[in-house]
C-alpha cells in the first residue's frame, strides 16, 4: 500500500531533511512536489488542495522557518496535516448498547463485503472478547449465504441461516430475536451488493436499515477504486446514516488515493483496512500510524502488535529458554521462526511497516514475492531429522539431494546454510548475553548495506 507515494514523497522529503534553512522558495518547491506526488496517487483533488493549502499556512509560519531543525520540522507539519485529513485518531466502533449490537454491513457488489464480516468477526472475538454472530440477508445471491456460514465455520463464530425465499427484514428481525437468546454481543448482518445507481436495492437496504436501527453501519469499498471510493462512500452516506468505512483490498492498492480522501470527502471515518483474503487481515485504520508509513517512517506500533498478536508465544519461550540455557539453534528452530514470519505475511508483509523501504530500489523490492520464506521452509523439510538436529552433517552430496527434493538449486541450499549460520551466532551471542554482538548479528543476517534477506 502507498508505494508509489511513498517513492514520490521519501525523495522531497529527504532533500528537505539535510536544510539548514528554508525560505518561502524551497517550500513552494517542496509543496509543488507534494502536490504532484498526490494527485498521481489518486488522491480527489478538494482534498489536495486543502491538505497542501494547510501545510503552506504552517510551513511558512514562525513553526518552520525559525526552527533549528526547519526540514525536519515541515516533515513534522506535513505528516500532522495528513494525519488530520484522515481523521487524527482511530475511530472504535460504538458497541455500548444493549446485546446484540447489530453491525449492518453495506457496500458495491465484488468489494470484498462478505469476506469482511468474516475479519470482523474474529476481530470483534478476539481481540474485544464478544461473542459473534453473522447473518446474511443477501437473498440475491445464495452463494453469499453458504460463504458466510464457512466463515463463520473457520473463525468459529455463530451464523444464522437464511435462504433466498426470505425477505431480508424477516431474516434479521429473526436473527436480533435468536441473538437475544443466545446472549450474543455483536450480531454482524451481510446485505446484497448494490451499485449506487440502483434505486430499488438502495431503497431495500434503508427499509433494512429502519427496521433494525444498528448502532454501526459500515460501508466496504475497494481502495483500489481509488478517488472513485470517496465519491461512492459520499453517495452512500448521503442514502444511509453511514458511522464508518472499511477499506478492502489495501494490499493492492500502491497509490493510496482512498485512504487520503475518504475521510474529507465523506465526512465518516475510516475504521478497518483490509488486508488480503485471509480471515485475520483486517487492521484498525489509524491516521497517524498510516501517515508515517506515506512518509516512509515506518509503522513499528502496528509492527509489535502484529508480533504480539500472531507469534504463537509459548514456542517464543520455549526458544528463549532453550537459548538462554545455552542449547544449540538448530535447523528445526529456524523452521519455527521461518513459519512465524510466514504467518505474519511473509516478507511482504513485514517490509511494508518498516521505516527506509522506500528509499529501497525497485530492483531490489521486486525480488520479494511472497515466496521467499515458503521456498526456505520446504528445504529444510526436505532434510532428515537427524539432519536438522546436526546441520554439520550436511555435506555437498546430501546438499544436492536436498536440493533436488525441494525442486531447489544446491546454491540456493548454500545460501539457506549461510543464513541459518548467522542466526545460531546471533543466538549464541543472545544466549550469552551479548546484545550488542546479537545486534551486529542480525545486520548481517539481513545482507549488511542495501542487501535483502533470503534474497
């Protein structure tokens, strides 16, 4: 998400860091380049305007230009400005109500509705502790009723079934009832996908929306929809009593137009972004995090709750205490970690929260695929045990037939080796308490100055 402004905005602002001094000039300049940068991105030109129009007010004030850092300082400006544009701070979804809260979900057919009730769902279970129910009053699509009860099914919440016989007020009236009785805490309803010309869906969806008075109704959108996202969030709320927005399909969106522009054009805020198909990508949506990412600072909060929630931490310390004791790392030890990263989205998924991946050269950022860490996995899985328990075995006829039975060049086993080498240092050196030798370590590891891992 937000590469290509990432790319765009990292160059301006690294000019502008280096300054001793600013003038009105340089800043006009700057602002030019910013402007150019966003409106390639898709951002919706009012929001241009006024984001840019903020920034110049600040820039040229005493807060910059009398500053003993001033690039340092407009950098600052730049990103509470757009931070402010997206909304500030994390809108929670209001859930204080009587049980059930009824979330009702609407949104443009193939923008990814069904699949995020099925994020918000383990979401609301857990990381709020409630108990969830999902229904579907899609009675459109029968298709759309059976993906949401294998959903429901994978993040082990409650669905209540419906069919297409039914009319879509009688399906949720039924469900808020059987709710009621089964103590749920959230009841999360599916609709139709409708396009906003449709004025018989759209007038189904606020008869629905009467009948059952949710405390939340959220619209999903796709983000690579771009500034046509704003717009239809517009139309929507303008239709509904919208309190929120989910952007789907953030992964493949590397402008980030939506992101900057639902927000000001709406006037709802952005709550949740979806992130690729599986059932936990959906994270809060959070201005200030989202803007340092835009300015390549990176996200590191997002990065050590991601950590926190998705490393499975018992074998974290069962690992700990194994190094701490001073046991060797082993292959199979790297096979754990290489699944942990794997389950927190690969390198991909990691890279786009660390501070500096733009300044990183396309060339280089192309070579991560998603498949890297797969591939290392299936190398060491193609040893022996006693292989993996004693890597000093591995001599140049077993690393051939590993090779072949990962589908795999021997050079690529070397390199998995010589990895796996500078990881039992650097755990030996943790192991003997040496922090700084482990730091020293890990830059090796990630391939010294401008290199990639398992590159």
């Amino acid at each position: 998400m937000f590469e290509s402004l990432t790319q765009r905005l990292s160059g301006t602002i690294e000019r502008l860091r280096g300054r001793g001094r600013l003038t009105e000039e340089n800043i006009r300049e700057s602002l030019r380049e910013v402007r150019i940068a966003l409106l390639e991105a898709d951002v919706a030109l009012p929001v241009v305007q006024a984001l840019i129009e903020r920034i110049k007010v600040r820039a040229v004030g005493q807060e910059v230009l009398k500053s003993l850092t001033p690039g340092q300082a407009l950098i600052k400006v730049v990103r509470d400005e757009m931070t402010t544009v997206m909304g500030s701070a994390a809108a929670d979804l209001d859930l204080n109500t009587s049980p059930p809260a009824v979330i009702l979900m609407a949104g443009l057919q193939g923008a990814g509705k069904t699949t995020t009730v099925g994020k918000l769902a383990k979401h609301l279970k857990e990381r709020r502790k409630k108990k969830v129910m999902v229904v579907s009053a899609d009675v459109y699509r029968p298709a759309a009723i059976e993906q949401l009860k294998t959903l429901a099914e994978q993040v082990g919440v409650q669905f209540f079934p419906s069919s297409a016989e039914q009319k879509p007020e009688a399906i949720v009236r039924a469900a808020i009832e059987d709710a009621k009785k089964s103590y749920v805490d959230v009841l999360l309803v599916d609709t139709a996908g409708r396009t906003s010309i449709d004025d018989a869906m759209m007038a189904e969806i606020k008869a629905l929306h009467a009948a059952v008075d949710p405390v939340e109704t959220l619209f999903v959108v796709d983000s690579m929809t771009g500034q046509d996202a704003a717009v239809t969030a517009k139309h929507f709320s303008e239709a509904l009593p919208l309190t929120g927005v989910v952007l789907t399909k953030t992964d493949g969106d590397a402008r980030g137009g939506a992101a900057l522009s639902v927000r000001y054009i709406t006037g709802r805020p952005i709550k949740f972004i979806g992130v690729g198909e599986k059932p936990d990508g959906l994270d809060v949506f959070h201005p200030d995090r989202i803007a340092s990412r835009i300015l390549d600072m990176g996200d590191v909060l997002s990065l050590v709750e991601q950590v926190e929630q998705q490393v499975d931490q018992d074998k974290a310390r069962k690992l700990a205490e194994k190094v701490a004791k001073g046991k060797r790392f082993d292959l199979n030890d790297m096979r754990e970690q290489l699944e942990q990263m794997q389950n927190m989205g690969g390198l991909s998924g990691l890279m786009d929260k660390l501070p500096g991946v733009g300044k990183i050269p396309d060339h280089v950022k192309n070579q991560v695929t998603g498949k890297e860490v797969p591939r290392l996995i299936a190398i060491i899985n193609s040893m022996t045990l006693k292989e993996r328990r004693n890597p000093a075995l591995l001599n140049g006829s077993r690393r051939k037939r590993i090779a072949a039975g990962a589908g795999v060049t021997p050079a690529e086993v070397n390199k998995l080796m010589k990895q796996y080498q500078q990881m039992e240092k650097m755990m030996g050196k943790l192991g003997r308490g040496g922090m700084k030798g482990m730091m020293r370590g890990m830059r090796g590891m990630m391939g010294g100055r401008g290199g990639m891992p398992f590159g």
